[in-house]
C-alpha cells in the first residue's frame, strides 16, 4: 500500500498506447457509447438521472481532494498543481458548478473546455504513473469524468448551444490565455502548455519550439474550438430566448 501512495511510479510505468492506456480509451468510450445509447432510459429515471452525475462527480472530486493532499504530503509541487490555472482544472471546477447548478451558461463554456480533458486522455502527460500508483486512477477518472459530463449534459439532459457561444468563449478564453502566459513567463512555469510542449508525445510537437509557438498554439485551439461549434448541437432562436429568461430569472 506504501508503494500505491509513492511519489516515486510503482511497478510498471505508464506508456502512451501501450495496451493499459488502449484498455483506458476504451473504457471511456464505452462510457459514452453506453451513455448515449441508454439516454433515453437514464432520462426516464429522474432518480438516476439527478444522482449518476453527483455519484461519479463525487468519486473524482474527492480523488481531486486527495491527489493534493497526497501533493503536500509527498512535496510534489503541491503550490504549483493547487493554482487551478490548466484546462482540465478549470474544467473540473465547472463540472461542480454545473452538476450543482445545471446552468446551461455553464454547460456552453463547459461544452468547449473540457475537450482538454479527451486531449489529456489520449496524450496523457503526468509522470507515467502505472496502474500499481494512486496518481494512476487520479489522473485517468478525472479528465474521463471531466469529458463524459459533457456528453451527459448533451445526451440526456438534451442541452444545447446558442448561436452567440462561440464569441462568448473567445470574450473568456483570449484575455484568460493571455493572463496564464504571463504568469507562466514570470513564474517559469507551463499552464495549459502556453510556454511549450508537454513532454510526451502530442500534436503540440508538430508547433515547433519558436517564439511562435504560443501564436500557433492559440491558432490550433480557436479552430479546434470552432470546429466543436460547428458540429455541437444548436438551439433554436425562440428556445435559446427563454433560456436566457430563464437564467436571469435564477440569478434573480
């Protein structure tokens, strides 16, 4: 148990596409697959439909929760993995406020960045950890809970995007990339991978190393993000009206 707990891998070590990481990809598509095909029957149960976000949230939340705790104990960069400043920690914030909420302004900002979370899973980069290591399950439950909740929110809640979503996440995503390029310049560190590669091998390898890397990078991420616009689903005008009736009435 002291080894599953260690700062150090335990057993094996962790390779991209190797058969445990194939054995990873799989499971999460079959979580969306299942999610999918079965919405229909998890919407008719208003039990299960309110409680299955909450029951797998909770698992990662409290995996969040003891991942920097195991952090501190382990003098593991606790400091820097605390400030919520990647994509997929910004995501698995959202994802309380969205399970706690059900905000659909929430969920368009959700919808786009936890996309992050599907590139973590693919292109994992997080010290090649195996199954024999606590960090292991960490990483792997929270970016799948993080990219399933999307497919949730759209599959059995049936949430939607507005035409305006888009220019909304710009008006949040520019000035917030800009800032976390500041405090990785000034603080020598590599949030959201703003001041380079991640290590492993990625699609970030083919922007190069160049002062242009952060210009390619933000290019990349707005078409990609255009892209997931473009296929995610729409409201209609009048549908789209009442739901933002409906959330100043909330906030009210």
């Amino acid at each position: 148990m002291s080894n599953f707990f260690s700062r150090n891998p335990a057993g094996a070590p962790f390779r991209e596409f190797s058969p445990v990481h194939f054995a990873v990809i799989f499971v999460l598509a079959a979580a969306v697959f299942a999610t999918i095909f079965f919405a229909r029957k998890i919407r008719a149960n208003a039990k299960l439909t309110r409680r299955l976000p909450f029951i797998l949230g909770g698992v990662a939340w409290t995996l969040e929760v003891a991942f920097h705790i195991w952090n501190f104990v382990t003098h593991n960069a606790f400091l820097e993995n605390l400030v919520p400043l990647e994509l997929c920690s910004i995501s698995l914030l959202l994802s309380v406020v969205l399970v706690l909420t059900d905000s659909r302004r929430v969920f368009e900002f959700y919808y786009f960045v936890s996309i992050g979370a599907l590139m973590a899973v693919l292109f994992p980069s997080y010290g090649g950890y195996g199954p024999g290591s606590f960090r292991f399950w960490h990483f792997f439950f929270v970016h799948c809970f993080t990219f399933w909740l999307n497919i949730y929110y759209l599959a059995v809640r049936g949430y939607r995007l507005r035409k305006t979503s888009f220019l909304s996440l710009l008006a949040i995503m520019v000035p917030l990339s800009f800032f976390v390029r500041f405090i990785d310049r000034r603080f020598d560190r590599n949030y959201m991978f703003l001041n380079g590669t991640s290590g492993t091998t990625s699609p970030l390898d083919f922007l190069g190393t160049s002062t242009a890397y952060f210009y390619k990078l933000a290019l990349l991420a707005i078409s990609i993000f255009f892209v997931l616009y473009l296929v995610g689903p729409k409201y209609k005008p009048q549908e789209s009206d009442q739901i933002g009736e409906c959330e100043q009435q909330q906030q009210l």
